[in-house]
C-alpha cells in the first residue's frame, strides 16, 4: 500500500510519524506492508527462550557494573542511532 505524505489525514499523519520516531515531510512517499509472523510451537519457542537465557547470562557474566543512570543512557543512545527522533520518556 503506498501513499504520499501530503494525502493523509492528521490523525493518520500522527500514527504514522509516532510510528517513524519522526516528522514526515509533504514530498515524501510511505510504503506500508504487514508481515505474518511465523507459526512455532509451543517447544520451539521454549528451545529460543533457553537459548536467550543462555546467551544473556554469558553477556551478563562479561560485564562490567554499572549504575542504573549509565544503564539508561545506553539505551537511550542505541535507541537514538536507530531513531534520531527518539526522545526517552520520563
């Protein structure tokens, strides 16, 4: 499904720029597809959740601490570097 920018309406024009993280300009065309999720059972979602916990508790294990603050400015900056417009809700 493709629109141009200057043909929605506000309320979709709201949707969509809180979707982007940003500001849409007139000129600018969107493209808006869906994507069906993959079916997994039960058992192989348990095997990735396992395999995750596995992962991050080597993560973990590798780290240096750090307070609560330095934890929020890490994701606040890698959620920046994927959407420039991002600001973090306080």
């Amino acid at each position: 499904m493709i629109h141009k920018a200057k043909d929605l309406s506000p309320d979709q024009r709201a949707a969509i720029e809180s979707l982007l993280g940003r500001r849409i300009l007139e000129d600018e065309t969107l493209s808006i597809h869906t994507i069906a999720s993959p079916a997994l059972s039960e058992e192989r979602k348990q095997e990735l959740v396992e395999q995750l916990k596995k992962y991050f508790a080597e993560v973990d294990a590798g780290r240096k601490p750090g307070s609560p603050e330095e934890a929020e400015d890490v994701i606040n900056e890698a959620m920046r570097s994927v959407r420039p417009g991002y600001r973090p809700h306080r």
